[in-house]
C-alpha cells in the first residue's frame, strides 16, 4: 500500500511493487516547499473518476495512475480499503496535485504540515 513519507526536506510516496506496476510508475518524491496545500478528501475516487488515465483503473475500486484532465496532470493510488485520503496540491512539480488513499489521512496531514 502506498504511503507518504518524509525524507529529509522531501515528502516521498513509496508505492508497492504493484502500484509500481500498476501505474507504469516508480516512487515519486517532491520538497516539501513544493506543496501549495493539503486537504483531507472524504472520497479519493471521486476526484480521480474523470479524465485520460495512465495505469490501472477499477471505478470505485483502485486508482493507481496517472490522470490528465483540464491541463492538469493528477497522481493518484487510492484502493477500495482506503476510500479516505489527502489531496496534495504541487507547484513546480512534474505532477500538479498527488491523490493518496490512506487509513488516517488526518495524521498524514498534520505529520507533512508539522515539517
């Protein structure tokens, strides 16, 4: 399962080995001076439901891939466990938001703001 991290002034998302796979992706990493915000997302699929996809999709099921839609380039590895999420929006990044479904998006929140 995918999972947010710190690393130094960077925030890493370490994906499996299938989420490697599945999105056609490797880890992805940022500075952490590249989040413009992040939000706590009742529904992770929902933002992810439209627009050309890159990797696998399930509707409602798992998102682990690149979406574009409305110029805009979104990272997404949500799963039918981890229906809750956050929603990282990225300035000078290759990707412009990343979307990761998590058990306690509210702790990931506080842990990437508290850096």
């Amino acid at each position: 399962m995918a999972e947010l991290t710190i690393d130094g002034d960077d925030v890493v998302l370490r994906m499996s080995r299938l989420e490697r796979l599945e999105s056609v992706h490797g880890d992805l990493r940022v500075p952490l001076s590249a989040i413009r915000s992040i939000e706590v997302l009742e529904d992770a699929h929902e933002p992810v439901d439209r627009g050309f996809k890159v990797g696998e999709r399930l509707p409602g099921v798992s998102e682990v891939a690149t979406i574009h839609r409305a110029g805009k380039s979104i990272f997404a590895v949500v799963h039918r466990d981890t229906p809750r999420g956050v929603r990282l929006v990225l300035d000078g990044a290759a990707n412009d938001e990343w979307i990761v479904g998590c058990a306690d998006p509210e702790g990931v929140k506080n842990r990437i703001e508290g850096h």
